[in-house]
C-alpha cells in the first residue's frame, strides 16, 4: 500500500510503498565513482512493459542540458524510438519511478502528481523529472537510499493507449549555406550522338547532382535550342515527403571573351520533381557560331554552381 507524502509544483508526487516495481530493478554498486568517472549519465539495459521496450536514464548529478542543479535527474524512454518514426504511433503510459530506503525495506515512489497516462510519440518519447531527489537527501545515509555507496532504482509502466498521430514532416533551414561549384567540360560535341548527355555525380550539400544537356533540345526547345537542367542524382531513394530546396546557377562558358550565357533559379527537388533547368537555355544558332566562344576546338564547357539552402523530411 503507498501512501502520498509530498508533491511539488512541477506535477510531481511523491509516495512510499512496500511493494517493489514490478517491471525493472536497477542496482547500482559504487555509485560515486559515477561522478568521479565524469560520467553524467547512465543508461539501463532494456526491459519490456506493455508490449513495448524501455529504458531507464539516470543523470547523477542533475541534468546539465536542462540546467538541473543539486538534485538527481531520472527518466523514463522509448528503447526503439525509431518504431514511432516509422509508424506515426503514439504510446500513452502511466508511469512510477523507484527509490528503495534500505533501512526501512520500502520504495520511494516518484510520479505524476496529475495521475495523467504520458504521451511517448515521435517529437517527445522520453519523461521523466529532472528533480528526482535532491542530491543532499539521496546522500544522506538516514535516509537509507545511499548505503555503502550502493542503491537501487526501479520502474513500473502501464501501457493505457496506442494511437496513430497522423503523418508530418520536419523543415531544416540549412544555416550559413555553402555553394558548391562543378566544371564538366564535354568534349567532340559535333559527333554527340545520345538524346541527352549527363555530367559525372557531384556534392552539394550533402546531396549528389548531376548536370544534364540535350544537345538537339528537348520539349519546347527540341530543335531549335541547347537544353540544359541540374537533376538529383538520386531521387529514387528519397521518401515521398522528402524535399530539398537548392538555388542553382548553370552556364555554358564562353572560352574566348568570358561572356557566359546563365540561368540561375530555386527549386524544390523530390522524387516526383528531380530536376529543373531551361528547354530554351541558348538557341542552336548562337551556341554554334564561332564568335560566341560557345564551342572551341569542338569543346564545350558547362558550369554548375548549386547551394541547398532547406530540406524537408517526413516525420
């Protein structure tokens, strides 16, 4: 039988049980070589509660990334969080952690002082609370939680709900983006004979390109133009909701005065939208007349200058 003594204003309640937990023991000999060791968390092994795998994270002294001082921080995660990612699952659980007071033989119980299941999805599969206990009070040998520098912690878990939360996606903005050049230089141009020609892959940010020209033209331009266009290299291994966002310049160079001919834009490439570029980038007429620098010694030369500046992922 647990009986409440105290609760505090973050929603946490604190009871003592004789029963111990019925999911997961953990004993921890030696604890303060923890900090000696400089180490400021520790995760348990698995255990299952409710259909699911779990785990238990203990911060010894206080959970620095959330500025917890002078108490022990402990939790309760998700061991496969990648099974919500890929389910769009929610899992509501009720959840108690343990303290045992050796002296006395019963269990400090820690929980939510609302009595509300916890919603574990993809955005939030870790609870828990960052002032377990105060580090003075767990330390304190008449307290019974520390004895010869050995405790031991547990967890109950009651799975209450399992619902799907719909799908999302997750936009990155890509901070101080860097543009990423590529020089492809295609040579016997007169004799080309394929539909179209493509460059050899490319970085850009973190993403693999490729240039592609049609040296007849192609849709609108076929016949009367050189058509030209930056592609993913490879799209088909991107999800439906995947999306990168690349502000791109292309260019023919002309090898003789510098008088390049550019086109530059954004796009959103995906799988359904892998390339982009212009049908009508320089018309047959100019690109083959022999002022224009265009085609030298029948040598062309093609310039990508791509920088990704977003990217878009599902959930």
């Amino acid at each position: 039988m647990a009986n409440q003594i105290s609760s505090n204003p973050d929603e946490l309640a604190r009871s003592i049980s004789e029963a111990a937990p019925s999911h997961y023991t953990l004993k921890i000999q030696s604890f303060s070589l923890l900090t000696k060791n400089d180490i400021d968390k520790y995760e348990s092994g698995e255990f299952e509660a409710g259909g699911y795998k779990w785990k238990l994270i203990l911060h010894p002294g206080g959970n620095k990334s959330r500025n917890v001082k002078e108490h022990l921080s402990f939790y309760l995660t998700l061991a496969d969080a990648s099974f919500l990612f890929r389910n769009n699952w929610e899992v509501h659980a009720y959840f108690r952690l343990f303290l045992l007071d050796q002296r006395s033989d019963n269990y400090l119980i820690v929980h939510d002082a609302t009595g509300k299941a916890r919603r574990f999805h993809r955005l939030k599969y870790q609870w828990g609370f960052d002032q377990f206990i105060p580090i003075r009070t767990f330390n304190d040998v008449s307290n019974g939680y520390l004895l010869d520098d050995s405790c031991v912690f547990g967890a109950e878990v009651f799975v209450t709900k399992e619902t799907s939360s719909g799908k999302g996606e997750c936009l990155s903005m890509v901070k101080d983006a860097i543009s990423s050049k590529h020089v492809w230089k295609i040579e016997n141009f007169s004799i080309l004979e394929s539909e179209y020609h493509e460059s050899q892959e490319f970085f850009a940010g973190d993403q693999k390109w490729k240039i592609q020209l049609y040296p007849k033209g192609r849709r609108h331009g076929s016949g009367t133009h050189i058509s030209l266009y930056l592609t993913l290299a490879d799209s088909a291994t991107l999800t439906a909701a995947s999306k990168i966002f690349a502000e791109f310049t292309l260019r023919i160079q002309d090898q003789q005065q510098s008088r390049h001919i550019a086109g530059k834009v954004s796009h959103w490439f995906s799988a359904s939208s892998p390339e982009s570029g212009w049908a009508k980038f320089a018309s047959l007429v100019y690109f083959h007349h022999s002022g224009t620098g265009c085609l030298v010694k029948d040598i062309c030369v093609v310039e990508a200058e791509v920088t990704v500046n977003a990217i878009a992922n599902s959930l």
